[in-house]
C-alpha cells in the first residue's frame, strides 16, 4: 500500500493517478467517497454530519466558523473510515491511497510504512493560488487553508516524508520525486501486467469517480442532473504508457468507455 496525502489543490490526485496508470496499481482516492463516508457518519450519529446536511450553503460557508467547518469536514472521522475502505480492498496489486483525509498518525500506528508514503503539503501561497485558479469560493478556500495547516502538523507529528509543493516544480518532477522516494514500494509486485487488468483498475477509478458525482445528486438538498457533469475521466486502452485524462459527461460512461483522441479500448476481458 502507498499513500499520498496532503490538503486540496497540493497536487495529489494528479500525481496519485499518474502513479497508478504507470505502475499498474489500484487508485483509492478518498475524495470518490465524501458522500458514502458522511452516510456513514449520519448512521453513526456523528452531530457535525447531522448540522452540516441541515445547512444552506450561506451557512455552511459564510456563517460558520473556520473551527465549525473543520468539524463539519469530518477530517477526524473520514480519516478512520479511509483505513476501514483499504482494509476491505483486494491486497492484490498493490494500492495508491489518496485524499485530504488520510491520516498520517496511520504511520505512527503502523499502518502505514513511512518508507510507502507521502505527503504533499503545498505553501499557503501556492494553495490560493491553485484554489483560486479552480474558482474555489472564498468559504471552501478558508476550510482549505485550515486543513493544509493542520495536515502539515499531523504529518511533522507522525514523522512521514513530506514534499513541500510551492510551485517551483510542475507536476511532471513532483511525480518523479515522489517515485524516488517511493522507488522501493513502487517495484514491488504483483501489479497488473496485461492491458485488460490495467483497463480494469482504470475502469473500477472512472467509476468511483462517476459514483461521486451520483452521490451529490442523490442528497436531498441537491438538484440537477448528475449524468450532465463533465469529469475528467482515466483513459482506459490499457497502455502502460499512457496516464491521459478525458473529459466526458459522467452519463456517457454506461454506455462508452473514455479514450484520448487515438486511443482505443478493447475488450475488457474476464
Ligand atoms: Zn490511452
């Protein structure tokens, strides 16, 4: 198992997801789950969950406290279900662990081998730059900062490898770095070999991907249409090769599978 932390806009989907489609690992990005992990916190009674889904967005994000949307954010509480998610994953081939709330006390406890992780902790200046690249609203941008600042401690705390992401380095050399540090893990197999495993660990991503956007939708104070959505989706030809994202509408994937321009997908396969 190899984990990449670190708060938004540090980079870490990016460089988890090019990781996985080179090495022929399966992606977890907990950030697919944010709707399946607060179902989960409202079935367990946690009150932060509760308030949070009774909010209008005004509240949520302009009437709240930075301490208030720390707590509605789940950080702690997503962060146990993430290791309750890996531990029911095949072991086999290996998995890249992604997302915000990833814990890195899980290397203190020695669920996770500091040698197999990182975290990308980007500068403040970096993260507003990135967020206000994205069209982050200023509420979301105040939790963002408040999360970078304490998963920056969490991660000195536990004593994991950290890469500090100011932007002096694009995301092709922060890859690179990171598979340095990871060189070992990284090696060690066994990944997925032939093209159709390769297309199916892209697949089961894109779906998870899609799945986020249906749980979105599905929450009672949601409207719209979630098959509208435009996500940049993993192409799935199954080169080893190849790490491109394609953009297509979330409800086009039941019926056609994402390709780059040129690419083709072939049978799955068993
Ligand atoms: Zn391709």
């Amino acid at each position: 198992m190899i984990w990449i932390g670190g708060p938004p806009a540090s980079g870490k989907t990016t460089v988890a997801t090019r990781l996985a489609c080179r090495h022929g690992l399966r992606l977890y990005s907990a950030d697919t789950r944010t709707w399946v992990h607060r179902d989960r916190a409202l079935a367990a009674g946690v009150a932060a969950a509760a308030r949070w889904e009774a909010m209008t967005p005004a509240e949520r994000w302009e009437r709240s406290s930075v301490a208030d949307m720390l707590e509605m954010s789940l950080h702690r509480q997503r962060g146990a279900m993430v290791i309750e998610d890996l531990a029911a994953l095949p072991v086999s081939p290996p998995i890249v662990a992604e997302g915000s709330v990833l814990p890195p006390s899980a290397a203190s406890r020695g669920i996770a081998v500091r040698s197999q992780a990182v975290w990308l902790i980007p500068t403040p200046r970096f993260q507003r730059q990135r967020l206000r690249a994205r069209g982050t609203p200023p509420g979301p941008t105040r939790l963002y900062a408040a999360l970078a600042a304490l998963i920056r401690d969490e991660a000195t705390r536990a004593g994991v490898q950290i890469i500090t992401v100011d932007g002096s380095r694009d995301v092709a050399q922060i890859v690179a770095a990171v598979e340095e540090m990871l060189a070992a893990a990284l090696v060690r197999g066994p990944r997925a070999g032939a093209a159709h495993e390769r297309q199916a660990l892209r697949s089961e991503a894109n779906e998870a991907i899609a799945a986020q956007v249906h749980g979105y939708y599905a929450r009672p104070w949601a409207s719209g249409d979630p098959g509208a959505v435009v996500q940049l989706f993993i192409c799935e030809c199954g080169d080893a090769t190849c790490c491109e994202l394609v953009p297509m509408p979330v409800g086009a994937l039941g019926s056609q599978r994402p390709a780059a321009p040129g690419h083709t997908c072939g049978d799955p396969g068993p």
